[in-house]
C-alpha cells in the first residue's frame, strides 16, 4: 500500500480544531500558558523585575527572605531578577535558533527532495552524518569554533537542528511529489517552481509546529548547557544556564537557592514547550485520536 | 460518419520501457538489467473530435499509453503526433506551451486534487499559470465553468476544499480544471471507476455534453467494454503492451476478430435470465511483462493457437475497412 | 428450501464522534439452504456491515443494538466471543475483496490451510494435508503450489486461495464480500464459474455481496438491494431485473452501462448517497427520487411483500393496505 503523507491525513483535522471542546486538548494548552507566562516574563521583564539584574544590591548569598524573595547570589545580585531577564535571552536564542534551523532545514529538504539525483544523495548524506552526533557534542563542538556571545550561541543551536527539518520534509516531499496531484499540475503545465510553492510546499508544512516546539525544548537545555560549560553568553549578562553553572560551586556549601531556582525555570520552560509539542501532535495527528 | 477526419494525435511504434527496481543483493549478483515492457509498438491515430476507448485488463499498458500521449511519460522509443508536428521529445516551455492543448483526467479525483487549494483556485490555475486570465476574469470563468458542470451554486463551490465534496463532485472539479483551458484532446483514465455506482452516469454524461461543447477529442482509457461501448466512437483493446484489435465500437461488439477480445467480450457480466450460453474462456492470467511469451502474446492462453503463433508476432492489419487485428487466423 | 438464516430487523450502529452511523437499520432477511443471495448497494449502503456482523465482526465504535441473527436456530447475537470463534470458519465462512490482506504473508498457503483445519477439528496432521490439497485442487490451484507464500500468486489465484479456505471446512454459509472487484474481467468470469461451480457441488448458502449488479446476476438466485441502511426491495434476479419495483432498483439498473443495455440513453440518480449520521426523514432515497410525494417526506415506508417480492416503498403501501 502506498503511504499517505502525514500532511494529508493532517488537514482535516486542523479545520476543525475550532469546534471542539478545550478541554480536550489540555496538555497542548497547559504547554501554551506556561510558553506565554515565560513570554510575559521576558517581554515586561523591565517593569516587574524588583532590581537591576547586574548590580550588587545586597549581601552576598542572603537566603530568600522579604527583600529577595529567591535570596542572592555569590555577588549580592538579585536572584528573582536575574531569572526575570535571564527569560529573554533563553527564549530569544530557543525561538531564533529553532527559526534558524527550520528555514534551513526546511527549504533545504524542499530542494533536496524535489531536485533529487546527485544533489539529493550528497545533501542527504551531510544531513545524516550531522544527525548521527549527539546534538549537544555538535553544539559545543560548532559553539567552540565560533566563540561565546548570544548570536554565536544562536547560530550553533540553529545549525545543530537543521538535519532535523531537513530529513522531515525531504522524506514527505518524496512522497507528496509522487502524488496524483503534483503530476496533474505538471499536466496543466505548471512550471518547477509553481508546484514546488503552490502544490508542495503547503503539503508538506503541517507537522512542523510540532517539530518546532520540540525543537525549542531542545534549545532551551543546549543553551543552558553551553553557558554552563561557559561556551555560552559572556558574565554578567543574566542568564540561566550561567546562573547555574555559578551558583552549583556553592551548593555544597548549604546555599541551595542560588542553583535551585534558576534550574527550576529551565525545567519549567523546557516543560512548557515539551508539553506544546505533545499536545500538537496529538491534536495534529489523527491517527491518535481515531473516534 | 462520412467525411475524413483529421487526425489530431497519433503513434508510430510507441514504445515504453520501465527499469525492474531491483534490491542491492540482485544488483550485485546479476548485471543484466530488466524492463517491465508497458508499452510495446503501438500505432494509432485518433481523429479530430471522435471519442477513441482504449480497453484492457490491468497492466497492459493503457494507462502508460495515455500518459505517453499528453507526455507525462518520455517515451523511450517511437513516435507521437500531435496536429502533423512530432512532439515526441519535446521539452521545457515548449513542452509547458503544448500541455494547454492536451489534457488528461486521472481515475482517482481525490487525490489529483491539491488538499490545500479551493476548488475555485484549482480549476482556475490553469488560465494563470497560461496567462489567459486573472483574479476577477479567472474568477468569472471558473463560476461559468462550476455551473455547466453542475456545481451549483457556484460562489459557494468556488470557497470549498476537496475533502468537504463528495466522490462525484471532486470528479466533476477535475472535469472542469481539464476543460477550463478548452484543449484539442483529453485523455481520461478510468474516470467512472471510483465513482459511486448511481453517479456514473452522470459523469459520463457531463462528458458528452463537455465535448459537443467545447469540440474536444477523447481517448478513453478503461477497463470496462460496456462503459468503452457506451462512450466511444472507435475502440482499441490492449493486452501485453499491444493493440490486439482496433475498429469503430458497433463493428467491434457486431464481429470481433481476435480471440482475446473475444473472450473479454464473453466475460462480461449480463444480467437477465441465466440462459445457458457459452463463454469463450482464457486460462490463467495474463504473464508477466518483463519476460512477454514469445511470437503472438496470447498463445499460451489462446484455445485456437495454431504453430506459427508461438514463433512469429503477428501484425496489426487491416481486415477489412477500419477494422484491424492482430493474429494469425486471419 | 429449508431456511438457514433468518435476520430480522437487525440493527447496526457505530457510535463515532461524528454521531450515530445508522449503518445497518432495521433489515430483515431469510436465506435458504443452498439458496445465493446478491446483496447489492453502493458504497455506505450498509451492505458490508451487514456481511460482517453475520461473523461477529463488526469493528468498534460498532455494535449490534437491536434484531436478531438466526443461523441454523441459534441466535447469533447472544453469542460470546468464544462460542461465535467456533462457528466462524466452521459453518459460516468469508472471502473477502483483497486476499492479501486476509493470508499471513509470511505463512506458505498449504499451511495456512492446514492451521485452519486443525483449530477447528481434531484430526492428524497428514490427514489435514490431504484435504488441504485436495481443496486447492476444487479452486484449480495444482499441489506443487502447496508449499508457495501469498506473494508468489496472482490476483485471481489469491483469490482461488480465499476460496478453498472458505470452503475448506464445509460450512453451510459463506459471505463473500465484492470477492471479484479487484479483479480483472476474464479472471472475473473464471472466479463466478467456480464458484457457481461449488455451490452446485456442495449445496453452499451463498451471501454475495456486491456493487456491481452484473456480477450478482451471474450467480445469485436472489437480489436484495441495499439503500442507506435500508433493505428497499429484494426478489428472484430474474423479477428484479425484469419488473424492478422500487424507484432506486430501477434507477440503478438504468444507471450502469451494460453491454445489451435495453435502455438507450444512461439515466443518472440525482444527489449522491445520503449521509447515515443525519439520514433523510420519511423514506431515505426521497430526495433522489423522481415519484417522491408527501408522505415520503415524511413517513418511513413499510415493508410490504407482493408475493415474493418485497419493496419498502409508499407506491406499493396504499394498494395492498
């Protein structure tokens, strides 16, 4: 039997999603509201922040008490308010690095499945050996080559995760090409570039939410772990993954809160995005929810 | 009819050769290369504004002819005609300027339609991607052509997606997007046989009343003599990659010649009374057509075989006026 | 003719989110010893829903909810799961369109025939090779097949397979569901000739159910004919074909090509088939029909039988109240 691409089995479904009940769809939805309230967090990280994230403000190490509610750290900064703004750098590199990768990725698979031939097998092939290391050796690896900062940072995650949207839509190109419907465009004499646009491309698109938000829970722990390993964001930007790894020399010390909390956002945006992408697929694929 | 039609496409000796997909084991043991014959010699010529049945069992290569004819297909040897100029290897815009004049409608209309585009912008691409109209003239057109095939009302046809119609609409969409170009010659593939039984008829109809219309020539492709008889002017039957026997659709039910056609016509299904009449049966099926039997392709199934037909091919003669077949007893 | 099967206003329904598929609503039926049944409809009409619930098969969200299934005296839909696996196989069997689906690929036929035999009876294993080959033999598929796997057949000897596994236990009914549609027409016409063959030679119950009604014709000795759940009308083949009564028979009739057609030009039904969640009220092919009055709107039509010919329809309802 010939395989009917995921996209086809898609559509329907997706039309529909408005009629039915939300409840239904709790998972999705509890990954949502986390991803906005983290969102939230870092668009108005200015207005709710109680302190500048950089500047000593009190003792060093003060447990959470009134005044710093998530206590301070070595320096005397503000915990809460590092985690605050620390929310904007590690969602703009999750988000920017996931966009990186699925232009890439995507539009490289698109060519690499329509085009096929020698250009296919040769792209394939660099795809796959990429795929084959462990995407956070390849991150540190990439992250070494260019340096710490946040566009580097993004640009290694970015280029880690290509492979991914690569293989996903070459291997439903390779299918939805094949279709009645891409040979029946050929037959009103539409050009490569009409039915690669108009007749594939929208067919082969609708499982790359689910992708991207997995993608993004990914990120979220890459990025935590290149600064943690200090491949990462330069101090003393505020940031999660840095926070961590500063605040782990203490912990056995008894100061558990410098480690703690920043790794509890970590977990909980991670979390967030993971749940999203679950959700998707489930309401996305149709075969998991068959009447 | 008595005035001579022009022919409006033809074929010399069409030929059509698939590569035998083999694993990488078979690959390495043997390097000889094997080909599923589809097509094999086949001469034809359709005239201007007839309906030609082409009619076969699966896989003798009906369905590989057509796509042949309208050049989905690089053919991998013989001739195709279209209006006297050879278009057999055609290619690039040439090949895109030609595709307005020939048309093909495929068996499944489900999946020959672009689940992401409305039906209004399916059967209006063509006029864009040909430049023959745009937004609110492309829209007129498409409206006219969803009402004279009965998609109406056509406004709200034009906003809907191919999964919220029924078998016998999508079919009519797909219709209409072949039409909508007004081409010289359209092949249609099986259209009827996915079709719910009631709606059949319909299809065929709208069909009929498309061609008085808009002067196009058909060549039907189907599996099904009935429908072939219903339809057509002219019928050729296929079997192993071959034309076996070709005549106009009253001399061919009136007097068939080969024995295969024969046989094909005794097999068919009559309802009524089950008056004890004798049916002219084939064993077995049909071989494979990597390796086709030698000389005449039927003899190993022929009840009428005499020595010659395991030797040498036997060709497609005239028998008599427009009626040519392809065996050794006559 | 002893009566073998009686259904009597069997109800079949799936409960899918959609709403209630009144697949099967209300069709009442008898099948004789040795009798064959066409059961014609288009696709959606029930038809194959009625074919598996004779075996118990019917899929969830499915169900029988209501009519009973009398086979040979015992009520088929009180049966539990163990007590219908010993009748399914054994005295009501099933050919199905695609064989492949239904043969083990990775099993050679001989034994999958030799397995069949041997979960139902109890007998030495060289005796149920015996019969095994002597049942690919009836079908016309020579011994040395024995020890082939499904993929080395063609279509029709898939088929000719399907079949000997049918009758393999001797059952006294088989359900063949459209057995032919995927074949071509010459291994078409070789399959009804065997098994027009068969039931001759062992006085099989046949349920033939089919879209095609040329087909049905060529073996049936009964049509019944199927509309959105419904069982609109059923006679002799030769009555059905010759004095249709109800509107979609005839319609139906008039509406296929066939090869010494009496009727010149194709009549086409109009509207598609209805949808079995929201079923038209009143009589179902109202909207499609072209005597439709009132009372059609409205109220379902009884079933009312003109001798041995029974037609749901309000045209045949006033005369014989």
């Amino acid at each position: 039997m010939k395989r009917t691409p995921l996209s086809r089995t898609i559509i329907p479904p997706l039309r529909k999603i408005r009629r039915l009940n939300l409840s239904e769809y709790w998972i999705a939805i509890s990954g949502a509201v986390i991803i906005i309230v983290v969102s939230l967090m870092a668009i108005l990280a200015p207005l709710i922040a109680p302190y500048d994230p950089i500047e000593t403000v009190g003792d060093s190490l003060e447990p959470p008490n009134t005044r710093f509610l998530l206590g301070t750290d070595n320096i005397g900064r503000d915990i809460l308010s590092r985690i605050i703004y620390g929310s904007r750098i590690s969602l703009s590199i999750a988000f920017l690095a996931s966009i990186i990768s699925m232009i890439i990725g995507a539009s490289l698979g698109l060519l690499s499945g329509y085009i096929g031939g020698t250009f296919d097998t040769t792209l394939a092939l660099i795809m796959d050996s990429m795929y084959a290391f462990p995407s956070i050796i390849l991150a540190i690896a990439i992250a070494y080559v260019l340096g710490p900062g946040i566009l580097n940072v993004t640009i290694s995650i970015g280029i880690v995760y290509i492979p991914v949207y690569f293989r996903m839509i070459r291997s439903e190109v390779l299918s939805t090409k094949e279709s009645l419907y891409v040979e029946a465009a050929r037959a009103i004499g539409a050009s490569d570039r009409v039915i690669l646009l108009k007749y594939i491309l929208p067919n082969v698109t609708a499982s790359l939410p689910v992708v991207f938000s997995l993608n993004a829970t990914d990120a979220i722990l890459i990025e935590a772990a290149l600064s943690f390993l200090g491949l990462g964001l330069p101090a003393p930007t505020p940031d999660w993954g840095f926070d961590l790894k500063n605040g782990y020399h203490f912990i056995t010390a008894g100061y558990w809160w410098p480690v703690t909390f920043p790794g509890l956002m970590i977990i909980i945006t991670a979390l967030g995005f993971s749940l999203l992408s679950e959700g998707l697929s489930e309401i996305l694929n149709p075969r998991l929810r068959e009447v | 009819m008595i005035r001579m039609s022009r022919v409006i496409i033809s074929a010399i000796n069409l030929t059509k050769y698939f590569p035998v997909q083999r694993g990488f084991l078979e690959r390495l043991i043997s390097r000889k290369l094997e080909y599923i014959r589809a097509v094999d010699g086949v001469d034809l010529e359709i005239k201007e504004e007839e309906t030609f049945a082409l009619v076969g069992e699966t896989g003798c290569g009906k369905t590989t002819t057509g796509r042949l004819l309208v050049r989905l297909l690089e053919p991998t040897g013989g001739d195709i005609f279209f209006r006297g100029i050879r278009i057999t290897h055609i290619k690039g815009e040439e090949l895109r300027k030609l595709r307005r004049h020939l048309q093909i409608i495929f068996q499944d209309p489900y999946a020959s339609l672009n689940p992401r585009m409305k039906i209004g912008d399916a059967i209006g691409h063509p006029l864009e991607i040909h430049d023959i109209a745009k937004g609110r003239e492309k829209r007129q057109i498409v409206l006219e052509m969803l009402e004279k095939v009965g998609l109406t009302p056509a406004e709200r046809y034009y906003e809907l997606y191919p999964h919220q119609l029924s078998g016998g609409e999508r079919q009519r969409v797909v219709i209409s997007r072949a039409m909508i170009l007004k081409p010289d010659f359209i092949v249609a593939d099986e259209p009827i046989s996915m079709i719910d039984v009631s709606l059949r008829a319909k299809i065929l109809e709208l069909m009929v009343d498309l061609k008085k219309e808009f002067h196009v020539t058909y060549l039907f492709i189907t599996h099904d003599l009935a429908t072939a008889k219903y339809i057509s002017d002219r019928i050729a039957v296929m079997y192993l990659g071959k034309i076996v026997e070709l005549a106009t659709t009253d001399e061919l039910f009136s007097n068939p010649l080969h024995p295969y056609v024969k046989a094909l016509i005794s097999a068919i299904p009559r309802p009524g009374p089950k008056a004890e009449r004798e049916r002219l049966l084939l064993r077995g099926e049909i071989p494979s057509p990597i390796n086709p039997p030698s000389g005449c392709r039927l003899h190993p199934r022929c009840p009428f075989k005499i020595r010659i037909c395991s030797k040498e091919e036997p060709k497609l003669l005239e028998k008599e006026r427009g009626h040519y077949v392809a065996c050794h007893l006559y | 003719m002893k009566c073998l099967l009686n259904i009597n206003e069997l109800k079949v329904y799936y409960f899918t989110r959609r709403g209630v598929v009144r697949a099967v609503d209300g069709v009442s039926l008898n099948i004789s010893r040795g009798e064959v049944l066409g059961l014609v409809g288009e696709s959606g009409s029930g038809k194959s829903t009625l074919g598996i619930s004779l075996l118990g098969l019917v899929p969830p969200p499915g169900r029988v909810v209501g009519g009973s299934i009398i086979f040979d005296g015992i009520e088929l839909t009180k049966l539990s799961a163990d007590e219908f696996a010993k009748i399914r196989g054994r005295r009501i069997s099933m050919i199905f369109q695609d064989p492949m689906t239904s043969l083990n690929p990775l099993m050679k036929i001989g034994d999958h025939l030799m397995e069949t035999i041997m979960i139902h009876e109890n007998i030495p294993k060289n005796e149920a090779r015996e019969r095994s080959i002597k049942a690919l033999e009836e079908v016309g598929i020579p011994p040395e097949r024995f020890n082939d796997y499904p993929h080395q057949f063609s279509g029709g000897m898939r088929q000719r397979v399907m079949i000997a596994l049918a009758i393999l236990l001797n059952p006294d009914l088989i359900i063949a569901d459209e057995p032919t549609t995927a074949l071509d027409v010459i291994v078409q016409a070789q399959i009804i000739d065997l098994l027009n063959n068969l039931r001759k030679q062992y006085n099989m119950s046949i349920l033939l159910i089919s879209h095609d009604i040329g087909v049905v014709s060529e073996i049936a000795d009964k049509i019944a004919v199927m509309y959105a759940g419904h069982l609109v009308e059923m006679a002799d083949v030769d009555v059905i074909f010759k004095d249709p009564l109800h509107p979609y028979t005839s319609a139906l009739l008039r509406a296929v090509p066939l090869i010494e057609s009496k009727y010149e030009k194709l009549y086409y039904i109009p509207g598609s088939p209805p949808d079995l969640v929201n079923p038209p009220k009143g009589c179902r092919f109202h909207p499609r029909c072209p005597h439709a009055t009132d009372i059609c709107r409205t109220r379902e039509p009884r079933t009312v039988s003109i001798e041995d010919h029974i037609v749901k329809c309000w045209m045949y309802c006033d005369t014989y109240e």
